[in-house]
C-alpha cells in the first residue's frame, strides 16, 4: 500500500505547488501555457473571464 499510495507528506507537497494564479496572463506554476492557442488566437486571448 505504502509503495502506491501517496503519504501524507507527498500531499501536503503537492498541496503546496498548487496556488491560484488570477493575474491576466499570468499561469500557475503547475500549468504550462500552450503552445498554440484554440483555433490558432493567440496566447494572451482571454479564454476565461475572470470577474473580481
């Protein structure tokens, strides 16, 4: 079980890479930006709208 599963130490590291990004452009550290966007737009097109 210990082999497969991840610890409880795995998940508070996997917790911890894990933050929210909210600035226009900006991508979370976990996410790589795209190479090519949707439907060739470029890769600053607001996909999401972000309303604060």
């Amino acid at each position: 079980k210990g082999d497969w599963l991840p610890s409880t130490d795995d998940g508070a590291y996997i917790t911890s890479l894990m933050r929210p990004v909210t600035e226009i452009g900006e991508y979370a550290s976990w996410i790589a930006p795209p190479k090519v966007g949707i439907d060739n737009k470029p890769g600053d097109f607001e996909y999401v709208k972000i309303e604060t």
